[in-house]
C-alpha cells in the first residue's frame, strides 16, 4: 500500500476523533436565533442531520441529487460523517460548519454531503476503510474528501477551523492543478478499498477443540486487566459485551477459572464505575481512563441492549444481586427515557448538555448536600464524592469502590438498612437532576440496535422471570414486524416519526434473526421460527456471494457505492457475518437444513485461523466454534406445563442449549412424537439423538454434561 503513504505528504494535521479524548472544552452550544440559512437536510428525519439543516453549509443528504450534481458540476465530493451523540462533530459543526467564512469555501468547491453513520453505515464503511488505508487510524467526525464519481482520494477526522481550510485549499488547489494524480490516487484508494477486509474460501478448515480454544485464551490473556478489568489497549476502556459473552461462555464449557475471573472482574468494575449511569442506569460508551472512572458519557442503545444480556447470563451462572440490579435498573432507564409509545427503541443520549460534557450527569459537594442535608456524608461515601471533587471544576463522577457490607459496617447500619437508605436517596438526587437541562436525544429507530435490545430484554426475562420484560419484548418485537419488515422480507434500516426511508443491510436482517430465535425459546411460538427463516432466506438471496461463501454487507437491490463490503470482524458489535453464521447452524439444527449447516460451517472455516489467531476480534466467530466443538442439546419441553419447565431450567446458564417445545408438537421435525398425553415431558437431544424423557428439570439437567 506504499500509494497511500504518498497521500501522506498532502498534510500534517493533528486530528481528534469521538474515540479519543480531548484536552479542549470547547463549549459547542449555540444561541437562540432566526434561521438565516436552511440546506436540503430540513426534510431528513435523523436527528444527526436536522442538527446541521441550518448550517450555512449547503448540505444534502446521501443519495442521487448531491451525486449527480457533483458529475454536472464537475466538483469534488466533500463527505462529512458522524452520529448525534458524538461529542467532537458537535465541535467541528461549531467550529467550521456553522462559519460563513468555512461554508462559502466549502459551497463553491465541494457538494457537501452529511451522513448520519447509524443510518447509513455502508457509506460510512466505505470511507471510515479509505481513512485507514491513507491514515492508519480512524473515527468521527469523518471527512472524506472524493471525486465527482466518489472515489475518495483523501479522509481524515477532526479538524480546527484553521487546519480545516488549509485541507479545504489544498485540495481545491490540487483538483485545479493536478487533478490527473488526484484521479490515479482515488483509483488506488478505491482499488484498496475492495482488497481490503476481504476473506477467501477455505477448503480444508483445521480441526476444531477444546485445547485449541485454550491456547488462544492463553494468548489472549496477557491482553487483560485482572485487576481492574478490560483490555490494556491505550487509554480508553469500552465495554465490549461480544468478547466477555465469548468468555463467560467458554470459561463455563471447559472450567476454564482465569477465564471467568476476567470476565466477573470486568463486569464487576464497570458496574462500580463512573461508566455506569449510578443514578439513573445505562452504561455509557467507553471509560477515557483504566479504571472505568470517567466515561465519554454519551449513552448507545446497541452497547445496552447487548450489556443487558451479558449481566443476565452472568447472573444465571453466579446469581451475584449486582448483576440483577444492573439490568433492572438499566431496563428502567430504557422504559423511561429510551422507549417510544410504539414500543420502538431510541438509539442515543448525547454526552453533552448545555455544550458541555457530562453536565448532566455530575455533581458538586454543595449540591449534594444542599440536596440530601445531613444524609449527604452517607451518599458521599458510598459514591465517592469529596468536596475538592473527584473529576473536573470540583465535581464528582458517582462511582463506587466498596461493598455494601464494607459500608454497612462502617456507618453502623445493616446491610439491607444501608441498601434501603441509598435508594430513598437516589430517589432524591433523580428528582433533582430531572430538573436539568436533559442531554440530546437521537430518536431515530434503529432496526438492527433494536434487536440487539429485544434479545437483552428476553435474556432478562429468561434470568428473572420478570413478567413486564417479556411484555416490553413482545411489544418491541410486533413494532419491528410491523413497521420494518415488508411482505416480501425486505427490511427497512430506520423509522423515524412513522416514515422509514432506508433499505436494510446485513446487520438489520442478522440481529433480527437472532433475537427472533431467541423470542421462539421464550415463548414457544413457532412463528418467529418461521419470521427467522423467511428473513435467512431472503439475505442467502440477496446478500451472499457464492465465491467467498459469506455476505455482502449491501443487498444486490441496493449495491451502488464505489466498493461492496464484508463485514466479518467483531468488535463493539458484533460482525454481521459472524451473527449470520451462528444464525445458520441454529436454524440448520431446528429445521434440519443442511443447507444452513453447510454454509455455516464454511463461513466459520473460512475465518477459523482468525479466529484462533485473534480471538479479540473474533470473538463472536469463536462462540460459533464453541458450538461445533460442544453441539448443542436440543431440549424439547412437551406438555401442558412445559412454560413452568422452561422457566425452571432457565434458572441456571446453559450456553449450549436450544430450547424449543410447546403444548402441541407444531411442524418442527424435532417435536415430532413427543408429546405424551396427559404428560409434561423434557428430551434431552443431541446430534440428533434423545435420551429417554425425563418429567423434572433436575433429571433434565442430569443429563446434560455441562460443568458446575
């Protein structure tokens, strides 16, 4: 890739990304005005691109205007990406965007184009990969710069005022000058592009084990924090639910201790830590520190719904009551703050209030007190608030590093007398910080995020038997049947104000799956078996690609970017391609296609050396090998009282288990003559072979060899 280095001699910038932090302060807020300038945004529904409708900045949105009239104009593309609650494009906007100065260079020289990167992340893909191919590193604000036909020759991230007009003149200068070499360099960037993340077919796969999963634990762990949890990546921490989903997993499958030890230590610390809303519930996106202590405090729905689900499964294997109190009071906060009257999940909060970050979130030694009185110094101790402050200006970040039983015993109070105490005082901090000027909400539904929630939600109700988390699933789930999946299973990316505008990609139809199948275990009603085939069925139509034996991330209807990407490694979310692998071999085993089977075994063939090589980035992939090395038991619940059953033994974790049953046999090939008149019974299955029913759970139980 040496072509790209050449690029490198255009500028030498420093630049900030929304996943690095940030000295600066900048106070992003503007003052109430007249409207003096509205752009083609004003008729979007994302809240992203509303924030800049009135910038001087003559945007459009993504789409055939802006893309034909860069041709006829014969302009540059300038493609400005980011998301609502990123706290330095709010910056940037300020800084550049909302400047009359800034937006005349950019409107006589460029077709500006801003892109919401949660509603269209195949735009975003394309771009975000020419920034790391020119730039070895990435984030948002994205700012690519490309020919009329939108081949990017240039991309970079934040830029001071300054620094973006020196980009802004180079360029313009470059494509009056030179426009040639620009035109040969967009060719070689857009050439890497397609080489890029891409993944061969593997004929001959390793054998898959045990030992071999062992190993690649045993290089995995000099990447992890046992003390205070995470991985020792740089300065900032992010949750990464997938990795330790993988890890409490496996840990339980092979005894592995370290394992699980950095699995609870991880969640343990993030549940005490300022990267946890205290008060409220809900995690934040990352910790800009190693000890989970001061997050960038923008809220993401994808990042809670997933985390949900991890705290669930933790607290089935541990029954540890923190976990059980995370996710109550992380579901609390959905309901309360995140949930439309649809039933539709909101995808953001914003990290900044009043221009400034965390400012809702954070508070004084004076105004705790002048809250709570002579119970402050209790309150104070219990989340570590001084009165020089715990963060910035004297304000403290809620935290906690003791127990309850450590406090209790300090402050002479039973534990539960303490724990009562504390909660009547949250109550009294929540009614005063409701009186706050509230962070940006994005209120754009997200189809693929959404899902991510409804399995969060049903992994709770599945741990707590807690009646109103399966009503807020079903809820969520007859709203995403009904508003974003058409007759034909096409499904639509977004729903905003009852308008959906975007064709679905891979993620969208891969989540919904999953929490589809997760929904059938719940409830036994086979059609949302059904709504996860129809959906599989239509994405091996649609989105694969026979050469390479996985997805395209864009559907063949909807294919006209510069370069078509694969998505295959995990990270904050899990790949779309690995979540449609495990999709397959679930689905192979409770239709009995081998078609399913197949084409998952050679999506997980044709990256098992990552896989082992990697695991940090494959960790989803590695849950799929998990499951060819331990097959699953197929446990059939039959009988009037199969509900009770079910919710018996989903009192314990079993991660190598598909449920299914019913008070009648249905059309699954796997309950067929298993119902037993008059009888509750429960089949334990396995490669396609039962043992003999068993009427209780325990002897269920028995017969499965999962460790204790």
């Amino acid at each position: 890739m040496n072509y790209i280095h050449l690029l490198l001699f255009f500028l030498s910038l420093n630049v900030v990304s929304c996943a690095q932090k940030h000295p600066d302060k900048t106070n992003t807020a503007s003052t109430t005005k007249e409207h003096q300038h509205t752009n083609a945004l004003i008729d979007q529904s994302s809240p992203y691109l509303l924030q800049h409708a009135h910038n001087p900045v003559n945007w459009y949105p993504w789409g055939e205007e802006a893309l034909e009239k860069a041709k006829k104009e014969n302009k540059m593309l300038l493609i400005s990406i980011g998301y609502a609650a990123c706290h330095w494009c709010h910056v940037m906007e300020h800084e550049s965007f909302e400047d009359s100065t800034v937006a005349k260079l950019m409107n006589d020289h460029f077709v500006c184009i801003k892109v919401d990167r949660e509603e269209r992340p195949d735009v975003d893909q394309i771009y975000m990969a020419a920034c790391q191919l020119i730039n070895q590193s990435g984030g948002w604000p994205l700012n690519a710069i490309a020919l009329p036909d939108g081949k990017p020759f240039y991309a970079g991230t934040y830029y001071p005022k300054n620094d973006w007009m020196k980009v802004l003149n180079h360029f313009i200068s470059f494509y009056k000058d030179d426009p040639a070499k620009l035109q040969e360099a967009a060719q070689q960037v857009t050439e890497g592009l397609a080489q890029s993340g891409s993944v061969g077919l593997n004929p001959s796969p390793p054998a898959y084990s045990m030992e071999k999963l062992a190993t690649s634990f045993e290089l995995w762990k000099t990447g992890i924090d046992f003390k205070e949890g995470g991985f020792n990546r740089g300065q900032n921490k992010f949750p990464l639910p997938s990795t330790w989903n993988y890890l409490l997993r496996f840990s339980v499958l092979s005894n592995n201790t370290q394992a699980l030890e950095a699995t609870l230590t991880t969640i343990d610390k993030m549940a005490f830590g300022g990267i946890y809303d205290q008060l409220g519930g809900g995690f934040a996106r990352y910790s800009t520190d190693a000890l989970w202590k001061a997050p960038h405090f923008e809220k993401m729905l994808y990042d809670n719904g997933q985390l949900v689900a991890l705290y669930s499964q933790a607290y089935q294997q541990t029954k540890n009551p923190l976990y059980k109190k995370v996710v109550y009071e992380t579901l609390e906060w959905m309901e309360r703050e995140m949930t439309s009257s649809e039933g539709g999940f909101y995808s953001s909060l914003d990290a900044d209030s009043e221009g400034e970050e965390g400012k809702f979130y954070v508070w004084t030694a004076t105004e705790i007190k002048s809250i709570l009185g002579d119970d402050a110094a209790l309150f104070m101790d219990y989340y570590n608030a001084t009165e020089a402050g715990n963060w910035e200006h004297k304000n403290n970040i809620l935290l906690r590093k003791k127990s309850d039983a450590d406090l209790a015993k300090k402050h002479q109070l039973s534990i539960e007398a303490l724990q009562q105490k504390i909660e009547g005082l949250k109550a009294k901090m929540m009614l005063e910080r409701a009186k706050r000027i509230r962070p940006g909400l994005d209120d754009k539904i997200l189809t693929s995020w959404n899902a991510l929630m409804l399995k969060g939600y049903l992994k709770a109700y599945r741990a707590f038997n807690e009646p109103k988390f399966l009503k807020a699933a079903l809820k969520n789930a007859d709203f995403l049947v009904t508003k974003t999946i058409a007759s034909d299973y096409k499904v639509t990316r977004n729903y905003k104000d009852g308008k959906t505008a975007i064709t679905g990609f891979l993620d969208d139809y891969a989540f919904l799956t999953s929490a589809f199948i997760e929904l059938y275990q719940v409830t036994f009603e086979e059609k949302w078996l059904q709504k996860a085939k129809a959906l599989t069925d239509h994405t091996l139509e649609h989105f694969f690609d026979e050469k390479t034996g996985m997805f395209n991330y864009t559907p063949d209807y909807n294919a006209n970017l510069v370069a078509r990407k694969m998505e295959v490694t995990d990270n904050v979310i899990p790949a779309s391609n690995s979540e449609m692998a495990n999709n397959l071999y679930h689905l192979g085993l409770y239709f009995y296609n081998k078609e399913y089977d197949a084409k998952a075994k050679q999506m997980l063939a044709n990256v098992s050396t990552n896989v082992l090589d990697n695991p940090s980035f494959f960790s989803n992939w590695a849950q799929l090998m998990l499951s060819m090395i331990n097959p699953p038991y197929e446990v059939a619940i039959m009988g009037a009282d199969y509900d009770k059953k079910r919710k018996e033994l989903d009192q314990n974790y079993l991660p190598n288990v598909l449920l299914m049953g019913g008070k009648k046999e249905g059309s699954l090939a796997l309950l067929e003559g298993k119902l037993i008149k008059g009888e509750t019974t429960i089949y334990v299955c396995q490669n396609r072979a039962c043992k003999r029913p068993v009427n209780e759970t325990k002897a269920a139980l028995e017969l499965m060899t999962i460790p204790k």
